[in-house]
C-alpha cells in the first residue's frame, strides 16, 4: 500500500496474510486448536486500537503440542538435508510474495519504521537462501586414528524440538534465524513469541503451513503456542526439548538458564545489549552522526543493538556533540508508516516509563539532559507511546549507564589519552552484544579488534553497532548470553556431535597402546 495504513486499512493486510479478525493461539502447522486460555489483544502502538483478540495457549495445549513434535521429528529428521533445503527454499520464495504486507503488518504491530519492517522481513528471506545452501554443507570431519585399519570421523545429527522464546522488536526474523537453520538440520521447533506482538507470529505460521503441506511435510515441524511467561517456563523445564532459543531481557535469560542448566540441556541466549561506539579524534564526521543517530533511534532506541553511549575524545567531544544536537532537531516522529517519519512509537506504557524514568534517573546521578525528551500528544499521538529522543550527558559508572533502557536515551561521555582509555570504558559495562569505533588511524582500529579490544560479540569499524548481516554469526558475550546465532558455523548448536570410530580389520588392537588378553 502506498497510503498511510490506518485500522482499517490494516485489516486488508491481515485478510491477505490469511489472518481472521480473532485467531486461535496454538497450531502444530496443520491443526489450529481452540484454545480456551486468557484473551490478548493485539494493541498497535501506532494509534492505540485494538487490531485483534488471541486466546492464548494453555497448559494441556502445550503439551499436545510437544507430543505432535516428538511424533513429527521422527521422520522429518530421516528427510534428507538436500530435500529439507528445498522446502526452505520455497518458504523463501513466499516470503518474497507476502513480502510487502507482512512488513507492513510488523510496522503497525510493533510500531517500528515500515522501511525497518520490510528490511526485518528481508532477513527472514535472507536466512533461508543461506540455510538452503546449508543444507548441502552440514560438514563434519575425518581424523587419522593411531590404529592401524582404524578410520575416524565426526558427524553431526538433529537434537530434536528447538523450542524459541522471540521478543516484540524483532517479531519475526529471529524466529526465523533459528527456525530456517533447526529446519535443515532436521530439528522441529516449537515458537513461543512475544505476547505483545502474536498477529505476526500466526501470519509466520500461516505462510510456512502453506508451503509445508505443499511438500507433505509432517504435522508437527513447525509449531506456535501463544502465550505470556507460563509457556516459557513449561518449555524451559521439558526434558522433551533439548534446545531452547530465548531472546529478550537479561533478567529473563537468566532464568531460562537457570531451569535450562538444571536439567543439562542447551540454551542459546541472546540477552541485553549496552552498546557504544568510540569516536576518535580522527573520526569522519561525515559518518559518525548518521551511523549515530539511527543506532540511537531507529527501531525508537528498542534493538538490541541501539547504541546506547557515545565515547568521544575530549578534542572532538564539542563538535560531535553540536552535531549530534542538531540532528537531533531535524528527527520526524510519528506514524512509522509514513516514511516520512524517523522514530515511531514504544512498544507500550511501561516502556514509555522505564523511558521517564531513565531520564530522571541520569540526572539525579550528576548527568546533563542537552536534548530534552518527554511523551508527546496532540493529534497522531493518541496511544501514548510516542516520545522524543533524548541526549544526555553522563558517566559509565553511572548506575542508569550500566543498565539498559530500551528506548531512545543516548549518554555521551568524554574520554582523553589514547584509544585504549575508549576501550576500557567502552568494555566497562555488565552486557557485551554489540561495538564500533570510528577512526581513520589503523592503529587504534587494530587495537580495538584486538585481544585486548572490544569484549563484544561484534565489533565494528567505521559502522554503527546494529544492522547485522546474515553471513556472520550474531550474539555477544557476558551478560547478553553467549549464544551465536545467524551465520557462520551457528548451525552446529543445533544439532548434537558425534565421533565415530570404524575398525575394518579381523583384530581388535586397543587406543594408547593397552593391553587386555583373555
């Protein structure tokens, strides 16, 4: 559409994605049951109306849920990788199809851009095209044995039920990056996503049934239960899914961890982030602000990877900082379907608060507001969730600092000295997702890459800290979780190792050298 989408205009899109008006909260891909558990309305940000009611999953749904991807895991995992790539492939190919709605429909939902919904879904077709050629790649390897007539080997299997906590910001392309990975390596999952955002989780269910009924797939490798934190806890605690996928707060992490670790099965976390990027005294200007300012506020300061501090050299602190003010001054804040628009709305009135409430927070630790914030209202602003991105001046010690606020509050602070005095500030926080320094000197890029550099799980030169791409492996280190997801060799967490040894000789000589005669 072309046009501003309003509520009603939304409905049209729901229609063309196969969604009714009020949808049933639980589907094992060719079964959608009726569920019978607490109503949740999707409420969008952008305006405040009710887009549509969910009956959330309940406890006996779940369980027949598992019990369908136990059944279905046991023939889906004997398809051959080539063939599961395929049916991705396809899924790809109707992701490209419903491209334009679905993107629209995650803009209004979660209140992001709809230039940064379309690129979310962009990412969804991005993952399988690198899964389908994953499929024909899932690589193990030979070793020489030290007997004699012996052939070693590793080779990798499915776990099973990958079981995804997703979070509202990035609605449907992390349930992607594990699904399309999980899928070709002959794992059935089982989706939990947030409840803020289900109309997009059960359009996701929609599109992929589509496709895997085309190809016979069985009923039960593509699962959704929607749902509050009850569901989350029930699969994080189920010996029956040996992976759980969570992505969200620290807080939540921690707890999926701790009910993960007790039973000794995996997690891959993908928590808080407190990104900064470093600017140096040889920094281009050209691309600081506007690597700056839309890591600051896109997605409304609600990505993982917002940058959240800006470490700047006190030769350069005053011009980057009045550059900084200015930018912030030309910002368009309003419906994020208009692409006139810069910065949409929070998610909801808690994060609206946690938002306030940083910002009284910084200042009453000895921090500078220098461009103000508040809640906007007025015509285009009914929901309440529509603030302004703030600027504040303020230290890494700061308590407010060290914590995330998903919204749009930037700290600036000042650093002197060499880039390593950066780094350390820059490294001094609980969180360690994502990274940037900005410099024209190699040296001080070098240092920052190094050992003894960013702590991060990305770190980036002479580009903001968000907007990763798919080939390499996304995920950070300390409190964000450890967990790699996306690209790279990422896929190996989904499935299970094992090392096989063949003896094809008539005697049985023993490793190390032991004897055992009878």
């Amino acid at each position: 559409m072309s046009e501003i989408l309003t509520n009603t205009a939304i409905q049209d899109v729901l229609t063309q994605l196969g969604i009714e008006s009020v949808n049933r909260g639980a589907s094992t891909g060719g079964h959608w049951f009726n569920t019978r558990g607490q109503k949740i309305d999707s409420i969008s940000p952008v305006d405040g109306q009710v887009i549509a009611s969910v009956n959330s999953a309940t406890e006996a749904e779940y369980e027949a849920v598992i019990m369908k991807a136990q059944e279905a895991f046991k023939s889906w995992r004997m398809v051959p990788a080539p063939k599961r790539g395929e049916v991705i492939r396809q899924l790809a190919e109707k992701i490209r199809e419903y491209k334009q709605p679905l993107g629209e429909l995650v803009s209004y939902e979660m209140g992001k851009s709809l230039q940064e919904g379309l690129g979310e879904v962009q990412e969804m077709i991005d993952i399988c095209d690198f899964a389908v050629g994953l499929s024909r790649q899932l690589y193990g390897l030979t070793m020489h044995s030290e007997r004699a007539g012996h052939r070693m080997y590793e080779q990798y299997h499915p776990l099973g039920i990958v079981g995804i906590i997703s979070a509202f910001n990035f609605p449907v392309a992390v349930w992607n990056w594990n699904t399309a990975l999980a899928w070709v390596c002959g794992d059935v999952c089982v989706w939990k996503p947030s409840e803020k955002t289900p109309l997009t989780a059960i359009a996701c269910q929609k599109l992929t049934q589509e496709v895997f009924e085309a190809n016979n797939v069985p009923e039960g490798v593509s699962n959704l239960l929607i749902g509050g934190a009850d569901l989350g806890v029930l699969m994080s605690n189920d010996a029956r899914v040996p992976l759980v996928s969570a992505t969200g707060s620290t807080r939540m992490g921690k707890l999926v961890g701790e009910a993960v670790g007790k039973r000794l099965g995996r997690h891959l976390l993908e928590l808080g982030g407190n990104n900064a990027v470093i600017i140096t005294e040889s920094a281009d200007l050209k691309i600081v602000v506007p690597g700056a300012v839309f890591g600051a506020v896109g997605t409304a300061g609600q990505r993982c990877t917002s940058t959240r501090r800006l470490i700047i050299h006190d030769s350069v602190y005053d011009k980057v900082r009045d550059a900084l003010v200015n930018a912030y001054k030309q910002l368009k804040i309003g419906n994020p379907l208009d692409q006139n628009n810069h910065v949409g709305p929070l998610i909801d009135a808690d994060a609206v608060a946690a938002y306030e409430n940083a910002l009284k927070q910084v200042v009453a630790e000895g921090g500078k507001v220098i461009v103000e914030g508040g809640i906007l209202t007025g015509e285009g602003y009914e929901s309440g969730c529509y603030v302004r991105p703030a600027i504040a001046e303020a230290e890494n010690h700061f308590k407010i600092v060290q914590h995330e606020t998903f919204a749009p509050v930037l700290y600036l602070m000042k650093y002197s000295g060499g880039v390593e005095n950066a780094i350390a500030i820059q490294n001094g926080v609980p969180q360690g997702l994502s990274s940037a320094i900005m410099t024209n000197n190699l040296r001080e890029a070098e240092a920052f890459l190094s050992q003894a550099g960013s702590d991060c799980g990305i770190a980036n030169v002479n580009i903001g800290t968000s907007g990763a791409e798919i080939g390499g492996a996304f995920g950070g280190e300390k409190e964000t979780g450890g967990g790699r997801e996306s690209g790279s060799d990422a896929w190996k967490v989904y499935m299970r190792r094992q090392t096989n040894t063949i003896n094809y000789t008539d005697s049985l000589p023993l490793a190390q050298g032991i004897k055992f005669d009878l």
